[in-house]
C-alpha cells in the first residue's frame, strides 16, 4: 500500500508503474524525496542519477532489548557504512525510513517502546519478516529468552499423612504463587500465551492443560497453589498425568504397587472357602480385600453368574469383624443370600431382617446385641428405618444389585448413603445401566466426593465426549469379568434331556384341559389372548398341577422325578 500526500504524486507514481517512463521536469525534487523511497525495489536506477541525488544506500540497524517488562527499540542510520544522525538525515532519507517506522506502530510500539502485554506476545509470536525487510535486527539475549516458550513445568509432592488423607502441593521455584494464579487463569480465559516477568508460557500446551485438569480435578485453591493440601486417599488415582511430575512418597510408592499387583497379595482366607474358588474368583477376592483394607470403596462388576456372592463371602469371613455387616439387596433375593451363606460360609451368624416395623427393630437389635456377623435387608427396609438406622454403624455395608440407587434424588439412595460404615462395597453387572450419571450415584455412596458434585458432574463430566475420560476415573475401583474372560475356568454345561409320563390323574387333567381348551378355540377362533392363556395354563399342568388348582392332591411325576 502507497501512500500519497496530493493528488499529483498519485499520478506521477500510477504513471511510472503502468508506462514504464515519466518525464521529470520540475518534479524531480518531489520525486527524490517522496516517491523513490516506495519505488527504489521495482525500479532500476541510473547510477549516474543516484550518485548526482546523494540516493547511496540507507541501512537501518534496529536493537531491541527487553527489561522489566517492556520491549524498548533503539536504531541507527548508516549509508557506506558511515552513521547518520537524525538531524542529518535528508528528505528522501526521511522518507525512506517511514515504512520501517509504520510497521513498528503496527506491532504498538509508542515512542520507541512496547509496554503491552498482549503486544509484546504478539511481536514475540510473529516471524518479524516485513520488519526484516526494512531493516537488520538485533535480539539481545534478554528478549531471546520470550522469543523460545518456556516449556511449563511444576511437580506435585504427595505425601500420607493418614491412613485416608493425602498431604499434596506443587513445589516448584521457577513461578512465584501469583504467576501461577496468572496462567491458570489466563488458560481458562482460553488465551494462547501469557506474558511473566521474564518468559512466555504457551497456554495450549499438554503441560498447562494437565495442571489446570488437576489443580481443578484436587479442588485447590487457585490463589494459594504453593499452600499445602489435604486430600482423600483416592484422589491418587486423578494424578496419573502424562507430562506433570509427581513425587510420590514411598509409602505411596508402595500402595501404588501392591494395587497394580493385587494378585500377589495374600490375606487369612477359611480353607473351606478357599477350596471351593477358582483362580479368578481368587483374584477378586483379593482385589476387593486388598482397596477395602485401604480405605477405598470399591464395586465388583462381574457378569451375573460367575460368582460375586462367594467372593464377598470370602471377603467378610477374611476381615473377622467385630461390628456387624450389612447386606443391603433387593427384597426377591435376601433369601438366596442366606441360603449363600450358609452353603459357603455356614459359620458365620446371619438374620433377614423381615416383618413388621416392630419385628424388623428387634431383629436389627439382636444383630447388634449378640453380635451376629451378617444382616441381611432390602433397600425398601433401609429406606422405611432410615431414621433408626441412622445411629447405628456396620463394620461394612455391601450393596448388591447397586444400580438399584443409581437415581440419586429418590428416599431409597439417600438412607442408603445416610448408612455409617467403615467399609463399603457395590456388587452390579450393570454400573452404567443408561448414561454416566448411573456410576455418580453409586460412587457418592461408596467414596462420596471422587465424582465431585453433582451438578459439577452433570455440566462437565456427564456428556458422551467424556466417556473415556470417565472409564479411565472409573477403572481403579471397577473390577468386571464376563463368562467368555474366564469360560475355560468355568465348568462344561451339562444338559440331560429325560423324557417323563404323567400319572393317571395328570393326564386326566391335561386331557380335559386340552379338550376345552380346542372347544374354546372352535367358538371363537379370532380370540389370540384366550388362546395364549390356554396354552400358558397347559403348560403348567405339565410342570404341576398346583400351579393351577389349588385343591389337587395327587402330586406331581415331574416334581417327584426332580
């Protein structure tokens, strides 16, 4: 772009580019000092003309410096390598420095200085190629230090300062605490640089993004980073990052080690139970036993079938707790885990707590009083005794099917959390049933706070975009096998197919059931529903015809033969 100061220039100036020639005349000063300056690179001169107009070559030496803060700029004029001061400078040398001095007012510098920030971080940021054009630069080594990005750098030293509480704080002496409040800052604020007293830091950068993740995933103070901190215990597992360092100590060195190698880990387990588990029903038991013994919550998530109730059993009898334990199921199975007991672990003292409200408090009172090691309710039973459960406390609450308390608004989940317990424990095959927030509730039950809160959970965390990141929280404490993982420790199905013929009074039944049954079928064969039922109730005369009167006494060859 040219700029023209009268009209006439513009012409002379339009009419050397398009004809190639002007004549000069009485212009020539004008074209001296004015228009050659623009042109001097697109037109080739007579030697004698220039040597006749003093038009030898002006070099411009620009250094730029930068201290406390600001980029400072001081240059030079040089023709034959002699220098020129400014008040000697003619016209056309005036001239002919003007576009080296608009495009440092392009970047913002102001009487030879750069003071902004974001300008300093621009000027830094860009290759300079257009200033280099107009000019040779100079970059002492103080501004060449903003011109290579600082690669951020901070470590976290993490210390266990009990049993559940973690002592964690970035120890680092390369930024002061308000630098560090600055970047964290500036990166939420989506900015790409920020400028510190000395250096550059690239917002976009892994490092920055994991220290933002995790000063936000601890819930620190972003004013007070360098003050000490406590954490849970389980907070270990949001500082497995992949640029920041972490100075574990040994002991959490050590912890870290025994979970990663849980199978190597052994704990007083009955022998009467230990004969009966496979090998990965004796890892899971181990598993569970080892996260619990730490304090951590945990949920065995293993397909139905393949036996979560006989590793919790072998949990519970390994712990030999002087509190009760409680089994919280739905109502349908609290049966089966009594009989589960006593088949695996017949021992240990059990009660369903049943019956009226009366009924269900003196059984939860006995449980208490004789010290008997397992109760066992449902979780419309915790919710009705909410208020009387409230003062009591288990040595462990085991939740089975835990999805049942995946909606965290409805009376069941609350006096289900309200429970007090030193250890707890999920069993469910389906963690997440329909969407992420399935998981929150059943981790507020079992280490309330490691999901963060829930409405901080449902705006960041709870979007299908974050499902890895949520499997990669997850996956210390969820431990899921399927039948196709552990097929070959399974046993081979065996199937018999027996062939068996009803008494007399069975098929006395089933033929004159048949009968009215095709009657009904002849009078209105459009009936679909009728002819269902019919069949349905066939069906169960050929199970047991109990299942359909009441009143028959005669038995069944099915059931006997069974």
């Amino acid at each position: 772009l040219l700029n023209y100061e009268n009209a006439r220039e513009k012409i002379i100036i339009r009419d050397i580019l398009e004809n190639g020639e002007v004549i000069l005349d009485e212009i020539e000063s004008s074209f001296i000092e004015k228009i050659y300056p623009f042109l001097k690179k697109q037109l080739i001169i007579d030697k004698d003309f220039l040597n006749d107009n003093s038009l030898e070559q002006l070099v411009i030496k620009a250094y730029f410096d930068y201290l406390d803060g600001v980029i400072d700029v001081k240059y030079q004029f040089f023709v034959n390598e002699v220098e020129i001061k400014d008040e000697d400078l003619s016209n056309y040398q005036k001239n002919e420095i003007k576009p080296f001095l608009l495009e440092l007012e392009k970047y913002g510098f102001e009487n030879n200085l750069l003071t902004k920030k974001d300008d300093i971080i621009n000027f830094v940021n860009s290759d300079l190629s257009i200033l280099r054009q107009e000019a040779t630069i100079y970059i002492t080594s103080n501004l060449k230090k903003l011109f290579t990005n600082e690669s951020f750098k901070v470590k976290m030293v993490v210390n266990k300062k009990n049993e559940s509480i973690l002592d964690i704080y970035f120890e680092n002496l390369d930024y002061s605490e308000e630098e560090l409040y600055s970047i964290y800052q500036a990166y939420k604020k989506q900015k790409k640089y920020i400028l510190l007293s000395d250096k550059i830091i690239n917002l976009k950068s892994q490092e920055v993004g994991e220290f933002v993740d995790l000063v936000d995933e601890l819930e620190m103070d972003s004013h007070h980073l360098l003050s000490h901190y406590e954490n849970p215990l389980y907070n270990i597992f949001k500082m497995q990052k992949n640029t920041l360092e972490f100075d574990f100590s040994n002991e959490i060195k050590d912890l870290l080690s025994e979970i990663k190698n849980y199978q190597k880990n052994e704990f007083p387990l009955n022998d009467e139970i230990l004969k009966l588990m496979r090998p990965y029903q004796l890892n899971g038991f181990k598993w569970m036993r080892l996260l619990l013994s730490k304090g951590l919550g945990c949920i065995l998530a293993d397909d139905m079938g393949i036996g979560k109730t006989l590793q919790t059993i072998a949990v519970i009898d390994s712990f030999n707790f002087d509190k009760p334990v409680l089994v919280v199921c739905p109502k349908n199975i609290i049966y089966n885990w009594e009989a589960e007991v006593s088949k695996w672990a017949p021992w240990l003292t059990k009660s369903v707590i049943i019956g009226n409200k009366k009924e269900r408090i003196g059984l939860f009172e006995e449980v208490f009083a004789n010290k008997i090691n397992i109760a066992i309710a449902s979780y419309e039973t915790i919710r009705i005794e909410e208020a009387y459960l409230k003062e009591k406390e288990f040595a462990l609450v085991i939740l089975d099917e835990a999805q049942n308390i995946k909606n965290p608004m409805v009376e069941r989940t609350r006096a289900v959390k309200n429970l007090k317990a030193n250890y707890r424990l999920a069993l469910t095959g389906t963690p997440i049933e329909n969407s992420l927030s399935d998981a929150w509730s059943i981790f507020d039950y079992l280490m309330p706070g490691y999901l963060y809160k829930y409405q901080r959970f449902i705006s960041e965390i709870a979007r299908e975009e974050n499902f890895g990141l949520m499997k990669k929280k997850l996956l210390p404490f969820v431990l899921r096998r399927t039948k196709n993982e552990v097929l070959k420790e399974l046993p081979k199905k065996t199937e018999e197919l027996v062939y068996i013929a009803f008494n007399d009074e069975e098929k006395k039944l089933y033929q004159s059931e048949l009968l009215h049954a095709k009657m009904l079928l002849e009078n209105d064969p459009d009936n679909r529903m009728r002819m269902l039922a019919n069949i349905t109730q066939l069906r169960e005369i050929c199970v047991d015809p109990h299942l359909v009167y009441e009143n028959y006494t005669e038995g069944s060859a099915k059931t006997e033969t069974l």
